[in-house]
C-alpha cells in the first residue's frame, strides 16, 4: 500500500529541525520565563531585521494582531474597511470585532487578491481603510492599491499574514502602508507548533499602541499602570524559540517550495488550472505558500485524491459574501464573481519543504488520471 501524501506534515519539520528546537526550547524551559520574554525579544528583532520594519510587535496570534492593527488605526463603529472576498474569515471579522463595517470586493484572477478598480468603486465618504490580503503565492497590487487609498484619503493597512519573504520593488509586504500582520500559524510558510502572529510597522504611534493593548493595556514604563482598554494577546515564549529556530531555515525551505511549485506547474500544465503571477504596477516575486489549482471537477477531485490518500484543502469553499454570518450585511452586497468562481474550482495541493520530488509525481499522476476518465 502506497504511503498517504498529506497536505501538511508538521512533525517532520519538526524532527528534522529538533536539534536546534530541542536547545531553543530547553533553554525556555531553565529559564522559567514562558510569556513575553526574552525569546519574544529576540523574534521580534529578527523578524525586524527579515523584513525591514521599524517596529515587529509579536501577538498570540495573526487574528489579534488584525484587530490590535484596526485599533490602533483607529478604525471604530461609523468607519467602513474594503476587504477581499476571497480570503480566511479573520480578515473581515477583525473588522466587525472593532466595530467597523467591512465592504466586501472582488479579486483578481491569479493573485485572488483585491481588485485595485473595485475597490476605488467602493470607497465612500465613511471608508477608513482599504486592507488588502495577500493569498497563496503572491502580493496584492499594493503600488495600484495605495493610490486608491490616498486618492481617498483613507489608510492602507495589509493582512499580510501568508506573506513572509514577499517583497515588491524592495518593500516588504505589509510596510506599503501604515501596518501588516504576520501569521505563524502552523501550518505558514514560516509556522510555529502552535498560535502566534506580529504586526510589522514603520509607524512609531501604530506599534506602541499595540505593544499596550497586547498587555491589557499596560504602559510600557509603568508595570500594572494601564492607560486604555486592551486584552491579553502576548506571545509565548515557547512559540518564539520555535520560530526563531525555524527562521534558520526559512529561505532554504522558501526555496525548495519554489522547486516543488514548478514541478506541479510542469506536470500538471494543461491538465488543470495552474497559478500564475498576476500583472501588477510593482510585480512581487512568488512565495509558495499554497499551490492552488483549479478544476470544473473540483469537489469529485478531492474525493478521489482521499480515496489515493492524497490530502487536499478547499481554499475557499465560500467566498466571503456568501458566509452565513456575513450575508445580510450592507458590504456584502457587491457583485464577487470572480471570489465565486474560484470558491467552487480551487483546492490547494500539498506543498511543503519536507515533500519529495517522488510524492508530487504521484499526487500529478493521480490527478491526471482523474481528469482523463472524467473526460471520456
């Protein structure tokens, strides 16, 4: 029996990076500091130094780091944001735990990220900020997308939470506008073995007023002095260790994601719909987080891949403005059908460092397979 191919195999990132995880979590564990201490320190340095940003303020996770951003924008009840269609739920809940109301707008064939003309169209007087997400592979038009916030006098702010190693004309993304957010959820190009996310920003005022509200509020010189509402969203230590041992490796992993991506692209060209990098006023290179495809046959493909046990993940089987808790909202009315389409064809194939050349044949073998006898 052939061995299951899954979408995501964590454990053996995990052993293949032990020796420097082991000596990363060991030492958290002797020094009996487990929150926000000096592994957390020690990330967010890093990651300041990985993608140029002023300020890197580490959260528990990339969804509270979205709504601390909001906040910190100030972005409140009587404010509209323009988010995508097309994208993980957290980005427009954000909106709505702030008090906000999101305006829901189409993507873009390629990038499935917002598109720079709807989004222009949807800006009214009460539009705060336009927050892109950046899917997949690839950034959102961030040069078009700016010029439609500041035509409009709102703030770009980014979800640019699947996007680290993701750079356009030299900027990483989520430093196009006044702040981003980083997930390191596990399952991320660069993953943690549990929940954590940062906010990156070059904006002095954006980054203390999340550093505070991440600690309840907390001033920074004043311990237990608390000088507006905010909640716990520290990041643990544990979490810090694994991801500084695991940013080690990021670009090599980066890299070999890369090599995997075009050998499904190669394989699978003509077979089904494969990824392609969107035009775009400033291009950003490709950063393989998912490999997403599209088929007609999408549902009966992902059946068949688990009956080969091949493992797959529908991203997304909703576009946004058809999300039950979403529907009758005001924003959610804009035509998507681009964010449509794509909810009934795509589905994302397994991609991961630890994967072999061998493994992505046989996933390219069984879809090739499939597509030929549904097409008799």
């Amino acid at each position: 029996m052939l061995t299951p191919v899954p979408f995501f195999s964590g454990a053996d990132s995990v052993r293949r990076n032990w020796a420097s995880l082991e000596r990363r979590v060991r030492a958290v564990a002797e020094s009996g500091k487990f929150t926000a201490h000096a592994a957390v320190a020690e990330l967010e340095a890093a990651i300041s130094g990985y993608t140029g940003a002023k300020h890197a303020v580490a959260c528990n996770n990339g969804t509270d780091a979205l709504i601390l951003m909001l906040r910190a924008a100030g972005i409140g009840p009587g404010d509209e944001v323009i988010v995508p269609a097309y994208t993980f739920f957290a980005t427009v809940s954000s909106v709505l735990h702030v008090g906000a109301a999101p305006v829901i707008v189409d993507v873009l064939p390629g990038s499935y990220a917002m598109d720079p003309d709807k989004a222009g169209a949807a800006v009214s007087p009460r539009t705060k900020a336009i927050m892109p997400a950046h899917m997949f592979s690839q950034t959102a038009d961030l040069l078009a997308l700016r010029e439609v916030a500041e035509q409009s006098g709102a703030q770009l702010l980014e979800d640019s939470a699947e996007a680290i190693g993701m750079w356009v004309d030299g900027v990483h993304a989520g430093l196009w506008g006044r702040a981003g957010v980083l997930s390191f959820f596990p399952t991320k190009t660069l993953g943690a073995i549990g929940d954590a996310g940062m906010l990156i920003t070059n904006d002095d005022e954006i980054a203390a007023r999340v550093r505070a509200a991440r600690c309840h509020g907390q001033a920074e010189d004043g311990a237990y002095v608390y000088e507006r509402l905010g909640w716990n969203s520290r990041c643990d230590e544990l979490q810090a260790a694994v991801l500084l041992s695991r940013l080690e490796t990021l670009d090599a992993e980066m890299v070999r994601r890369a090599e995997l991506a075009a050998r499904y692209t190669e394989r699978l060209a003509g077979v089904v719909d494969t990824p392609w990098l969107a035009p775009a006023e400033c291009p950003s290179n490709q950063v393989w987080y998912v490999y997403l495809v599209e088929t007609d046959h999408r549902d009966e493909l992902v059946a068949f891949l688990d009956a080969n046990g091949i493992g797959t993940e529908v991203y997304y089987p909703r576009s946004l403005s058809e999300q039950p808790a979403l529907r009758d909202l005001p924003g959610a009315q804009l035509p998507t059908p681009v964010a449509t389409a794509a909810s009934r064809r795509a589905v994302g194939l397994p991609l991961y460092a630890d994967l072999t050349d061998a493994q992505v044949d046989r996933v390219c073998d069984l879809i090739t397979q499939f597509h030929r006898e549904v097409s008799r």
